[in-house]
C-alpha cells in the first residue's frame, strides 16, 4: 500500500468497525505489529502512525479508508479491555486514500 505522503507511514491495517469512540479505535493487544510493507513497528504512547483499512469508491474500485493519528494505552474496561493499544484518529479524520492525491 503507497499512501499519498511520507507522513502516513507506516500504516497499520485496522477494522474501523472497532471504533472505541468516534475518533479512536482498536489497534493491537500485543507491543508489535506488521505494516503494511512488512516492517516490526513496535508501538508506544505517542508513536504517530498511519492505519488504513479496505474499502471501494463508487465504481467497486479499491479505496482505501486512511487516518493519521497517535498511539495510546487502551484505558477501556468494557468489552475491548483485552487490546492494549488503541490509536486516536487526528483532526484530519477518516478519509478516502484519494482524497490524499493531489
């Protein structure tokens, strides 16, 4: 996955369905976790990553849900209590990856 700006790198794949709030979602219950070309990321309050996740543009072709944001600790104690990292999603929000193409 290529995103539009060096900024939005690495991007970790997320389910926005797994939304916490309106702006943070689930990321991962280990330290570590792949990007999209691969890489180990290890994860830390205040990393700023990327995340994307799939979706389609009105004709079915790929477009990719992308947000920019920052690493924090999960303090939610109802059912998602088990992930130890979320990510909190900036001002920018959730936006189309072609959005981002100039």
């Amino acid at each position: 996955m290529e995103l539009a700006s060096d900024a939005l790198i690495p991007g970790l794949y997320v389910d926005f369905n797994e939304l916490l709030e309106s702006d943070l979602v689930l990321l991962s219950q280990h330290d570590t976790r792949q990007d999209a070309k691969g890489n180990t990321v290890h994860l830390y309050e205040g990393l700023i990553i990327s995340i994307f996740s799939d979706d389609v543009d009105g004709n079915g072709n790929p477009d990719n849900l992308v947000a920019e944001g920052v690493v924090e600790r999960n303090r939610n104690d109802g059912w998602a209590k088990h992930v130890k990292w979320c990510r909190r999603i900036g001002s920018q929000g959730i936006r189309h990856q072609s959005d981002l193409i100039p």
